[in-house]
C-alpha cells in the first residue's frame, strides 16, 4: 500500500507512477497550504502558490528521488520562495527587509509560556497578525502550526536559526501592541533579564 511507504520510496515510485505522486500530494498539500495561507493571507493566491510548488516538486523528481533531504523540507522551503517571490513582485518583501532585526545571541528563546497566555486574545492576535511581515507569519506558523524549533525552521525557510528567533521576537512584539485588552500584559519570555 503506497500510504504507508517512505516519501523516498515514493519519490522514485513517481519517476514511472502517478499514483505515487497523488499520494505525496495527499500526504503534504494540506500542510503546506496552511503555511501558504497564514504567509499571504490570502485564500485564492495560497491555493495557486501550493499548486506551483507540487508542480515544482514534479518537475524535480529526478534530483528528488536521489536526493537524501526530507521531502518536507524541501516543499516548505520551494513554499517560502514561491511567497517571497510574489511579495517581492509585490515589493513587500524589500519594506521586510527594510525593517529586519538580526541579533548576536545564538540562543533559541522558548515563546511557548507567552503562546499559552496569549490564547485568550486570539479575536485580537488575528488582527494583528495581519500587520505582521510574510516571514514573520511564517516563522510564527512553522514554530506553532507545525511545532518546529527555530532550527529545524531555519533550512526550510533559507534562513539562520537566529534569524527565526528574531522574527519570532518581532512577530510577538507586533502581536503584543496588537492587544488592547492585555491586564496581564504579554511580554518576552526572559525579557527582564535581557535588560539587565
């Protein structure tokens, strides 16, 4: 039963076989729409972008199938450029970049404690979601949506680890302005004792 093969096993199974690139399709489609969806913010545009990147993953089957990299990996990475591309037609990624923080410290800080206190706003975090840079959407989607650490994140998206950290950093600074109603008032884990 090809559900339960190896998306390697698969990868060459589709040099010959549709059916085996139907069930790598199955397998990620939904995974990498989400990822699409929450870095454009838009329904339609996410949909063609998941399209062009299976398209892309048929058109490389060869260099696929040899290959030793996870097949996910490779499909979040071919998603993140397809976005940036089209933000870069856009010329939303150059006002990204304008604005970009990349830090020193090599640290993986641990936004999980702020997730969790941030749930009770999520009327008002979707809101100001959408203020938020495409990348740092994506950091934040791959980190939550996909319970990935900013290492694991960093390869997929072409990026530094630190880099990841950074838009998480930023992402949740955005989101926190973003909350009106905040008695608790949402802060960086660790935050006190960066200012020390």
């Amino acid at each position: 039963m090809a559900e339960g093969k190896s998306d390697q096993d698969l990868l060459k199974e589709a040099l010959s076989d549709t059916g085996a690139v139907a069930v790598l399709y199955d397998r990620y489609r939904d995974r990498i729409f989400a990822c699409l969806i929450h870095t454009v913010l838009d329904r339609d545009l996410a949909e063609e972008l998941t399209e062009a990147v299976f398209v892309k993953m048929v058109d490389n089957l060869p260099k696929l199938a040899r290959g030793r990299a996870p097949l996910v990996q490779w499909l979040y990475r071919v998603a993140n450029n397809e976005a940036m591309s089209w933000f870069r037609h856009r010329r939303s990624a150059e006002r990204y970049l304008a604005t970009a923080r990349i830090g020193d410290d090599d640290a993986d800080p641990d936004y999980d404690d702020m997730v969790a206190e941030a749930q009770g706003h999520a009327g008002e975090l979707r809101a100001a979601a959408e203020q938020l840079a495409p990348f740092d959407r994506q950091c934040v989607m791959l980190r939550y949506g996909e319970g990935l650490t900013p290492r694991e994140i960093a390869p997929m998206l072409g990026c530094s680890a630190k880099q990841v950290s950074n838009a998480l950093q930023h992402a949740f600074s955005v989101l926190r302005a973003g909350i009106s109603a905040n008695p608790g008032g949402l802060r960086y884990p660790h935050e006190e004792e960066e200012r020390e």
